[in-house]
C-alpha cells in the first residue's frame, strides 16, 4: 500500500512549512493601514432617557 509510505510526503509537507514560515510572515507584517486610527474621546457623551410612549 503505498499511500502509507510516510517518505515523499513528510518531506512535502516540512518543505511547505518552510515556505509559509518563511515568505508569508513578511509580507503580512509588511502590510500597512491606509489610514491611522484616531483616539477617541475620554468622556463618554450624556444620553437622555427615552420615555416609551405605550408604557
């Protein structure tokens, strides 16, 4: 049965580990944002309760 034959395959598999470990980190760490996020405000704004007309 050959398809138990662990040779051909585990060399497969370590070489497309090794290709993901190491080109696809630095393309993704190199990814920027197109625009920075801004801070938002510290006081939180003051909401007025809402009366429930049908209550």
């Amino acid at each position: 049965m050959p398809q138990l034959n662990p040779a051909p395959w585990f060399a497969i598999l370590v070489f497309t580990w090794f290709i993901f470990i190491t080109f696809i980190p630095p393309k993704v760490l190199a990814h920027t944002f197109p625009n920075t996020p801004t801070s938002q405000a510290i006081e939180k704004p003051k909401t007025e309760p809402w009366d429930w007309p049908w209550v």
